[in-house]
C-alpha cells in the first residue's frame, strides 16, 4: 500500500478521555501546591515566575473544561 503526501498531511481527529476523577484529583492536588517564594524583580532569569505559572495551572481556572 502507498500512501500519498496528502495522505500524510491529512489532519484526523482524535479523543482523548480521561476519568472525570483522575481530572477531579489534578485540580485538587494543584490547589493543594505550596509555591515557592521568588526573588524580587528578577522575571524570567531563574525560570517561570511563579504568578504566570498559578495563573495556567489546571487547578486556578475558574472552571474546569471538560
């Protein structure tokens, strides 16, 4: 069988599931997170600052899409 470039550049759609308890438990589990303190005014030198990253935790949206 052969298979033509647009054949391979077809895009499918696809499903992912998972459990709703297995979502249940990331969202808890990430509210439950102690995040670290940060040194002042360095930004993004030493890594991701910690409010960028509370604000696109799964746990932190208002409500969770499913």
């Amino acid at each position: 069988m052969t298979s033509s470039a647009s054949d391979a550049a077809r895009v499918e759609p696809f499903r992912i599931d998972f459990p709703q308890s297995d979502l249940d438990d990331l969202h808890q589990r990430l509210d439950r997170t102690r995040w670290p303190d940060e040194l002042p005014g360095v930004g993004w030198a030493y890594g991701v600052p910690r409010e960028y990253l509370r604000s696109r935790a799964p746990g932190r949206r208002p409500s969770p899409t499913r």
